[in-house]
C-alpha cells in the first residue's frame, strides 16, 4: 500500500490495466518485472491484460506469488478487426478488457479468447461485440468485470468520434451485455493535454448510467526507464521507422506503474477512483492454483475376478498391467531372476497409487501400445529409465534394477507435479501418434504446446535498425556481419576486434541487446502436448500456429507444468525413423530380420567406435564425440553412457572429461574424497558425471533418503532456492557428522555436489540414448549400403549433410549411383552391383531378390521435385518419352530441366538431356501430343568429371561419383596440401596446408570463443581449430565461404587425434553440395 505524499495516509490501489512483453510488440516489461514495480510501489493487487491472450500469465502468478502479489487475470479484446496488428501504425478494432472475477471467469474468458482466435488468423484474432455479449448471458454472467479501455475502447471511441450521446449508447450497451454491477468506466491520465477533458466527460457520463468508475494507468512497462523501448516496438509492431511513427507515439513517458499516492494526486478531481481501483483488485484477486486441472480418467476394461459390471480402477489396471511385464522381464516372485526386482516393483506401485498417478502411467503405456500396434519405433527416455515399472511396461529399454538406478529421481514424494516421461518416436510417423492423441482423448482435451519464440542476435539488430530509421540494406549488412552464437554485447565486443567494412552503430546495438530475448511471437514445441479432464480452452487459450491447419496452446512446456497441465513429450527423433528403415530394407534385400532389441554385444563394432569411424551414428559424430572415442575407447555398454554424458557442456565446464579419460587410461589414480563415495562413484572412475550420483552421494555420506535426496537435486537446481538449501545444508551437516565424515570433508562433498549439480546429465537418459549409439553402430558396421540409404530417407536430422553421409558410404565402399528415371523410385533404394541381378527392371525398391549393395538415389533427392512429385513420376512409369513425362506428370521447364541436370534420363551427354528439356518445356501445354517437332538434340559434347560433379551438385546436392576436392587435387597437390588421410603420417606441430568443403562450424560455449570448423576433402573429415584472434582476421572467408584452404599447425596426440591449428585461411573456389550445418 503506497503513502500519500500529500496527507501521509496509505492509499489502495490496484492496477487494472497493463501490458507485458506478451503482448508482442505493445508492452516493454516482462511479467516478472511488473509483478516486482507492483509490489515494490505497494499496490494492494495487479491485472494482466495483454492483448488476445493469457500468454504470460502463468509467469506473471509464478513472480507475484514469490513476492506476495494479489494476481488479476484479464485480457484485453479487439472487436471488429479486420486487420493484423503488426504491419499498421494504428490497427483497426474496438478495444475491450474483461477480468476475470473468480477461477469460473478465468475458465469463461479462456474459451472467449480462443474463440476469438480460431474464428480468424495468425495473428488476427476475429470476435464481435454480439459474440462477447452471448458469453456474458450465460456461464460467465457476474464472473467478469468490463472495463471501457483505453482510446481505442469502445466508449472513448465513441466519445472522441461521435459525441457524448453516441459514448452513453455505447456504455448503455455494456450496461445491458454485462449488468451495471460488472461495468466500470476507465479513467487514465499520461499528461496529454486532452486526457482531462477526455476524462471529465467519461466521469460524469458514468455517474448518469450508473455504473462503477475506476482509475488506471493504461500501463505498457513497469518503469519510465523503459519508454525508449515501448516507443521502439511500437515502430517494429508497425514495420516503421520512429520518426515515420512520431504522430502516433506518445510524447512523455508516462504508461508505466503508478503508486497509490501518485495516482491520487493525479486523479484528486475523481473522488473515488483511486480506491475503487483497489476494491475491484480485491473482488477479482484469486491464485492461478485454482484452475489447475486434472489428468481425464483412464478407460479401463472389467475386473477379471469380480464382475463384467464392475471396472478396474487405475491404479488396480496398472498394477496388473505391470505384474504382467515384470513376470516377463524378472520371472515370477518366487524365482525372479535378479534379486530385488519384485520388491523394487512393488515400492514403485505403491508410491505411484499413494501420489495419485496410475492415470498418468496408463495413458503413456497407451500411447507406446498403439506405437507397437502400427509398428512405429518408439522409446521412453528421460527420468523415466529409472522406474522399474516403466521397464516392466515397455514404456523405456533400460532396466532400472540392474543399471542400479534411482527411482526416486523419476518420482518422489515431495516432487513438484507429476513424473516426466518423454516418448521419442520416428519422426516421420510422429503426425500418427498426434493424431491418436487427439482421437483418444478428444481435440477439446488435448492439445499442444507453444514454444515462445524470442528476438535473437540477427533478429534484434535487423528490427533495431529498421526502428531508427536505416536501410534494408545496411539491416541486411549489419544482420550477416554478426555470427549466430553470440549475445548482442558479445556481438559488440567482437566487432571492436574486427576490421569491419560498416561498424553497427552503438544506437542500433544498444536498442538490439534490450530487445534480445524478448518475446516475438508463438511457435509449436517440438513434441509437447497436454491432456486434460475438461476443455483445455477452458484453461489456457488456443490459437492458430504457424504451421497450415495446426493450433497451439498459448502457454510453453514450463508455463504447462506450473498451471498444472500434464505434458506429454511426443518427440520426433529421426535416428528411429533412420533406423526402422535400415531395418525394412535389410530384411528386403538380404531376407535377415533384425530385432534391435536383440543385438548382440559384439567387439567389431566397439572396435568401429575407438576408430572414430561415427558419421552418421547417433549421439558420437560431432567433432568432440569423434575426438573423444580414441582416447575413451568404449568397450562395453556402459562405456558408451559415459560417451553420450561426457561431450556435454556440464562436464566440459566441471572439468570432468579429463580427469576421467586420464583415470579411464591408468594415467592417474581412481581416488574419492571419502571411502563412503565408492559406492556411487565406482562406476565413473570417482569422478561424477550423473545427476544420479549427486543424490547417491547424498545418501551415502549424509543418510539422506532418496526422497530427500531427490530435493537435494532439485533446490541446487538452475531454479535455486536460498531457503530450501539452508535446511537441507543443516541436515546434511548432522549426516555427515553422524556416519564420521568430518566437518572439512564434508564442506568439500558439499561444495563438489553444489557445483556438481548445475551440470550433472542424467544417467537414465544417456542409458536410453546408448541404446541407440549401439544400434546404430551395428547397422553401420554390418549392412553400410542400407545404414546410408535410410539416413537419406530420414532426412533432415542428424549432424552431417546428405552430400557427407554419401562420401563416407563411398570411404567404406558402397558405391551410389545418381537418380535414373527408369530405375530410381522416390526415396533411396538398394541395388546390387551385379548385372544379372539388375537385369530385371525396377520394383518398388530397387531389383526384387536384389543384396542391396549398392545405394541408388531417389527422384526426390532432385531440387525442385519433392516426395509427392516423386512418388507421382514413379508411379506413372514407364514414360514414352520426356514429353509423355512432363504431360502427365505436370512438370514445369525448371523441373524438367533440374531432372536432366541430376542425369535422371539415362544418358551419359546430359547437355542433349537439357537442350531436350528446353525444346519439350518451351512446346507449350496447348500443343496436341506427338505433333512436337526439333526435340532430338544436335551433336553437344559431353560433361567432363568435373562437369557432372557440378551438375550433381547443384541438382540433388550430393556427388556420388567423386568429392569436389578430387578435382582440384593436382593443383592442390602442387601447392603442398595434404589430405585428411596424409595427416596421420605428419608429425606432431608440423605445418600444414589442407583444403575441404566445410560441413561445419561449431562455437561451443564452453570453448571461450574458440570455433572448431570441419573441413571434408575426398578421403575424409579435418578438423581446425580456430581461435578467437584467427577468426576476427579471417571472419568475412570464415564465417560464410562454402570450402576453405587452410595453414596451420599441426596438433596430433597419442590416441590418434588430429587437429589443424589456423593460422591463415582463404577461400577455396569450388561448388560445394550445400549449406554448413552450422551448431553453438
């Protein structure tokens, strides 16, 4: 409660009116900086209100709960609009704020704002006056308050345009929509010459219809600093300039939070108002809690012993359900088959009945059930590897009881919400799974999750320009001079170590760094959906996404999770999809059927690892993990969890991944702080690598019980709470003590666990991900030509371009043949290099009986083709000739000629190929078939190597017949370079000069501003290194050149890996296959 400055009384105010940065582009201050001014200025309560939508409101309670913040939850309508705000200065639409009153109100405005935004577009949301109305006579009459808004409301609107008698018609009509009770005029003052006049009218007009009359500050950021940014998104909202946009910006800073006492001063002419504001703060202040809601119930079949009349209950399914996967996994109770299984089971079922969650567990065992059904790959991961039950329902791969994991980091007593199991499912049949979903569960119980999309360094910039008035082309200059992985300041600072053509100028970069990381607009989660036991509309919004025909939730995964939402992970993973396809066409062309379930544990493929032969398995092909095989040199299983959990940036920055690798190789002993930390750090050489091993260590040396524990986990958490880890402190210290750690070692165990815990991975889910690792290493090493077909077909995903996934294929001697019209079908197929077998003709995946030892490129894989086009021309075979071809395939003269560019025809002269196309596209549809004449081809030479490998570069992006540095190797030759394979044979810091086409560059940011760029030449991958000084001299060759020729020197180390230190670097002219991919 604010003081008053002129009388030295409290002064009750809540305010009613206020935009955050959610609602993009209208407001410059966070939820949780509003939340934070409010309280600090004392205001008995705060509303929300952005436009369309509740979409911060979940952080808005989050940060008004911690300081003790009554919450609001409103929104603020447009009528009528018939345009996007973005895009115009002043958009169109009659603006409306509703509250909600109570949890009823909330559910009624929630439905009312995806109404709203389903009936019109991204962006556009589209609702009258007559549709508002309807909602208030029914289930939401007395559950909201109305106000009148700001100038663009309804009743100031009609006030400014038409007069007093057309602004009481107005209000009489929300009179009549809403009652007189539930109507408030809104009195707001920003120093406007007009506002007292405004203001006047709108008071007197209230106090002759009757209704309440509130004041309110019409807020748009928490604090006058922050004008300068509100005025700047007003010009990006609008896509102008501030000066373009000066008649319509504001000309003092005066939107921000108010106290009590300034408000009275500014309000001394309204008695009331001031505290009226507050009174309705109060009648419409409740806690987001109240609306959470629960899981639907799960529809279980009829109890086996009782009667067809009576159901099992959720908890009595699971418990059967499980019982049944345990006798499978572990055998039956009197001979389980390891010692301990059963009682583990039954502690998990008990705690799962005793927190209420036998509905959750169903409903993901349904969701992997229809995967098994429709034979779509799916696989748990996450915390959920620890639960034994999980295990027993086939929900996750790894055996919790002999990995010795810990359940209660999957679930405990005091965990806040419920388990999280993630589902990866192949990528390209994750839409099924939706699907099911939403048919299991009903569309209005189910949905998905959004993913805030906020400003970045490029973005900001580009947007932070265009706001202060300069080019598209210096936005353009000044966007591409940036690299992708740096913060704004980091941007600036790094520019001033750069000689730079044209300098951002420190205005744009200042305005730039406020806008990063501010909200832009609303994507889809890669995975995340809810499900609940009322329409989900009636607790967070919906509207349209992006993506043609998708609507999303207005909430994130972690807005989902604190509103009490239960999200479902349904993530797409392309190295399923890879791997199931592998699977088909191995069992296709060789008759094996390969259960991955089954593989066996064999030398050969470990062998495989340790030679960092990895492009294309999963998790171990970056430049790290292909650094690290060699020296860790996986052996077994486990070896590859530690590989997934080492090449992370927690261990990088705890320092764990030398130590281990030095212990892992007898260079230095295993040794523990104390004698009770072998128990949990045995498995990793003493060094911790596992968030599971925080809670064991826990639980070793302090008694701890892993509920405990698991709390332990979470308060040292990136969200850490000061109170809960002073009481935590205090009961470790008395365990300690107690099991005879002393008080310095014991402050050391402490110290390693709180440090330990901002990097700790969890070991469940590098069990789940070394699953696969092996996988697809068995799939690599024992059937090459279908590993790479499939990783063709599962494209995009994975860390290396199709054009390198082909030259490592050719490296182990599969050969790959360009598409061919009469051969290919519209994905990657197999084909055997034997004559006689290919003798045959095309079935719809190569030669039936075929060994598959060769890989042919699909139809699709041609630029400007696609799946579906493909697939058509496959269909339609055989073709006459090229004219039957484009007449009844609907092929344009681009597409055609992009076929004969691939060399898709057959013919070894692709130039006659592409004079045919030209003459067939340039005949024209309106030409009656056969009646064409002048489409054979004069005499043209033929393509050279080169030629063709150009052509098939620019056309499917990969060159199966040879790299782009083959051609250029005499010259490179006579120039000194050394190939990938020569360096080997160099000696430790020999200079070198190599040359490749870079498929990679990489700033992690644990590298200190080093960037490591991958370089592929004809026989393999170089690595360089280049440091931060390098990189600022070479920047504009560096940061965008398709292939490079690098000098350097050479870093070769005992374990065989290699590599080049920059010292210059210059551009290399070749054609490269594609774009780098590009990670930080």
């Amino acid at each position: 409660m604010a003081v008053n400055s002129l009388s030295g009384s409290a002064v009750s105010y809540a305010e009613l009116h206020c935009h955050s940065t959610f609602s993009f582009l209208d407001g410059a201050s966070s939820p949780e900086a509003l939340a934070q001014e409010a309280e600090r200025l004392g205001l008995e309560a705060l509303a929300i209100t952005d436009h369309g939508g509740f979409y911060g409101v979940v952080r808005f309670a989050e940060a008004a709960r911690e300081v003790g913040l009554p919450t609001i939850f409103g929104a603020e309508l447009t009528l009528n609009a018939t345009e996007q705000r973005t895009g115009s200065t002043d958009p169109d639409g009659q603006h409306l704020i509703i509250l909600a009153r109570d949890p009823v109100g909330y559910a009624c405005l929630a439905a009312l704002l995806s109404q709203a935004q389903m009936a019109g577009e991204k962006g556009r949301p589209e609702i009258s006056f007559a549709a508002v109305a309807e909602a208030a006579s029914h289930r939401a009459r007395g559950h909201w308050a109305v106000l009148t808004a700001c100038r663009k409301g309804t009743v100031p609107l009609a006030l400014a345009q038409r007069g007093v008698r057309a602004a009481e018609q107005e209000l009489r009509s929300l009179v009549a929509a809403f009652g007189v009770d539930n109507t408030f005029i809104e009195l707001w003052d920003h120093g406007d010459p007009l506002d007292s006049d405004r203001n006047d009218a709108l008071y007197q007009l209230a106090r002759r219809v009757g209704t309440g009359v509130i004041a309110t500050n019409n807020v748009h950021y928490a604090s006058p600093q922050d004008h300068a940014l509100s005025t700047a998104l007003a010009a990006i909202r609008a896509a102008k300039s501030l000066d373009q946009m000066d008649p319509w910006l504001p000309g003092a800073a005066s939107a921000h939070l108010r106290s009590g006492a300034e408000q009275a001063h500014r309000f001394v002419r309204y008695p009331q108002v001031v505290g009226a504001a507050a009174e309705l703060g109060k009648q419409c202040a409740f806690d987001l809690a109240l609306i959470a809601p629960q899981l639907p119930p799960y529809p279980c079949p009829p109890h086996p012993e009782v009667s067809a009349s009576r159901t099992l209950t959720e908890s009595e399914y699971l418990t059967l359900l499980v019982e049944q996967g345990a006798t499978r996994r572990y055998g039956p109770r009197h001979a389980e088959r390891f010692v301990g299984a059963w009682a583990q089971i039954d502690h998990e079922l008990q705690m799962i009945t005793a927190l209420g969650f036998p509905g959750y567990f169903l409903i993901v065992w349904d969701i992997v059930e229809f995967c098994r059904r429709k034979d779509i790959y799916c696989q748990g991961r996450g915390s959920a590897a620890n639960s034994a039950a999980c295990y027993a329902l086939g929900i996750t791969k790894a055996d919790a009881v002999r990995l010795g994991l810990l359940f209660e980091r999957f679930l405990s007593p005091e965990r806040d919400g419920p388990p999280d199991i993630d589902l990866d499912i192949e990528s390209g049949r994750r839409e099924e799974v939706i699907q099911y979903v939403y048919e299991r569960y009903g569309r209005s119980h189910a949905a998905q999750v959004a993913n805030v999309i906020t400003y970045r360094t490029r973005s900001a910039v580009r947007d932070a320009a265009r706001a202060l008035g300069f080019s598209q082309g210096h936005q353009d200059v000044w966007a591409k001079q940036l690299d992708r992985w740096n913060k704004v300041p980091q941007a600036a600072s790094t520019q001033q170590g750069e000689s730079v053509s044209q300098p951002i100028p420190d205005t744009v970069l200042s305005l730039a760094s406020q806008l990063e990381e501010l909200p832009r607009h609303l994507g889809i989660h890669s995975g995340g959906m809810v499900i609940c036991d009322r329409p989900v509309i009636e607790v967070c919004p919906v509207e349209w996404a992006r993506m043609q025909g998708r609507s999303v939730l207005q909430w994130d995964k972690e807005d989902c999770a604190t509103a009490g939402l239960v999200k479902f992970d349904l993530l797409g993973l392309g190295m399923l999809t890879a791997l199931h396809l592998a699977v088909d066409l191995i069992a296709e062309h060789h008759g094996v059927v390969v259960d991955l379930a089954e593989l066996p544990q064999e030398d050969a493929v470990y062998e495989m690892l340790c030679r960092a032969d990895s492009i294309g398995v999963f998790q171990v092909e970056s430049r790290a993990q292909m650094a690290t095989l060699p020296r860790l040199r996986p052996r077994c299983f486990y070896d590859l969890v530690v590989e997934v959990a080492l090449i992370r940036p927690g261990p990088i920055q705890g320092g764990s991944v030398h130590p281990y690798i030095r212990r892992r190789k007898g260079e230095e002993p295993v040794t523990y702080l104390h004698p009770l930390l072998e128990n949990s750090l045995a498995k990793t050489l003493g060094i911790p690598l596992f968030q599971e091993q925080l809670m064991q260590m826990a639980i070793d040396v302090a008694g701890f019980t892993p509920s405990e524990a698991d709390q332990l986990r979470q308060a040292m958490g990136s969200k850490r709470s000061s109170r809960k880890m002073a009481v935590l402190r205090e009961r470790f210290d008395v365990g300690t003590s107690q099991r005879g750690v002393t008080a310095t070692v014991a402050e050391q165990i402490w110290e390693k666990i709180a440090a330990f815990a901002n990097y700790g991975f969890p070991e469940s889910h590098s069990v789940s991900f070394a699953y696969l690792v092996y996988s697809s290493s068995w799939i690599k090493l024992h059937y090459p030509a279908a590993f790479c077909a499939a990783l063709l077909n599962a494209q995009p995903m994975g860390f290396y371009s199709p054009h390198s996934l082909v030259q490592d294929a050719r490296r182990h001697g599969i050969k790959v043949h360009t598409p061919d019209l009469h051969r290919s079908d519209w994905c990657a197929t197999l084909e055997s290099e034997d004559p006689d077998e290919q003798a045959g003709g095309v079935g719809s995946s190569g030669s039936a009986g075929s060994t598959g030892s060769a890989v042919r490129l699909g139809l699709s894989s041609v630029r400007l083709i696609g799946k579906t086009l493909a697939k058509q021309i496959a269909a339609g075979r055989p073709y006459a000739d090229m004219e039957d071809l484009m007449r009844r395939s609907s092929l344009n003269q681009a597409q055609l000629e992009a076929l004969a560019t691939a060399g898709v025809f057959g013919s070894d002269n692709r130039r006659s190929a592409l004079w045919s196309a030209g003459a067939v596209a340039q005949s024209g549809s309106d030409r009656l078939p056969g009646i064409l004449l002048g489409l054979d081809a004069p005499q043209l030479p033929g393509m050279d190597d080169w030629e063709r490998a150009v052509a098939d570069l620019w056309s499917t992006g990969i060159a199966p017949e040879g790299h782009p540095t083959k051609f250029l190797r005499a010259d490179l030759d006579r120039r000194g370079a050394v190939t990938a394979i020569e360096l080997s044979e160099l000696a430790n810091e020999a200079k070198v000069l190599v040359a490749g086409v870079v498929t990679h560059r990489q700033r992690p940011a644990t590298a200190a501003g080093i960037t490591f760029v991958s370089l592929e030449d004809e026989t393999g991958i170089i690595n360089v290194v280049v440091s931060r000084g390098c990189w600022a001299r070479f920047r504009p060759v560096v940061a965008s050149a398709a292939a490079l020729l690098v000098s350097g020197r050479l870093e070769h180390s005992v374990d065989g890996v290699m590599n080049v230190v920059a010292e210059k670097i210059q551009l290399l002219p070749v054609v490269a296959a594609s774009r780098s991919r590009d990670f930080h």
